[in-house]
C-alpha cells in the first residue's frame, strides 16, 4: 500500500462530517418544532380575543385556549382603553437548546 492510494478516503470525510450533518438536522427539526409551537399558541389567542368579541364569558375564552395551545400554556385576559388584551405563553423544551418562552398576543374591541 502506498500514501498515493486514496481507497477509503471518502468513507471518512464522511464519518468526519456526520456530527455536523446530524447537528444541523437537529437544529431544523428544533426551529420546527418551535414554529409549530409559535403558530399554536398565536391562534389560541387569536381565538379567545375572537370568543370575548362575540361576548363570551371568560370561562369559554380560556376554554378554546386551552384547546389550541394546550393545558401547560398560561393564559392573561385584561382590559385597557376599551380593548380586551389577551396574552398566551408557553414553555417549550429542546434536547438541543434547552428551555424557551413563547408569547402570542391579540387584542379586540370591548363591546
């Protein structure tokens, strides 16, 4: 065998890039999870700032909250100059990246 022979060679540049071709996999599936996460819990509050429009009570506010961003969101209605502010976060934990907050917001009219 000489140092000229290059049989093998490709079987570690790729075992030299598979970490990073795994991590950059890791981190996409991440950064999905994450949007899924995002959209959910802004179409929870889209839908109980919709609810308190209609003149719903609180209780069926929450209710649909509850039901699009699930039972670990935290939910805060308020009302301030002559709006009814409704506040969604959730906690989302990565094996990768650990813990993040997320935050969805709408807002209506009080009628």
């Amino acid at each position: 065998m000489s140092f000229s022979d290059e049989s093998g060679s490709s079987t570690a540049e790729f075992a030299v890039l598979l970490p990073a071709v795994a991590m950059m996999l890791s981190l996409g599936l991440c950064l999905g999870v994450v949007g899924i996460q995002q959209i959910q819990v802004q179409q929870a509050a889209g839908a109980m700032a919709r609810e308190l429009a209609r003149g719903e009570d609180d209780a069926t506010a929450r209710a649909s909250g509850v039901r699009l961003a699930g039972s670990q969101a935290r939910f805060s209605l308020s009302t301030a100059n002559g709006y009814w502010q409704v506040h969604v976060s959730k906690s989302v934990s990565l094996p990768i990246v650990g813990s993040l907050q997320i935050h969805g917001q709408a807002s209506v009219a009080v009628e």
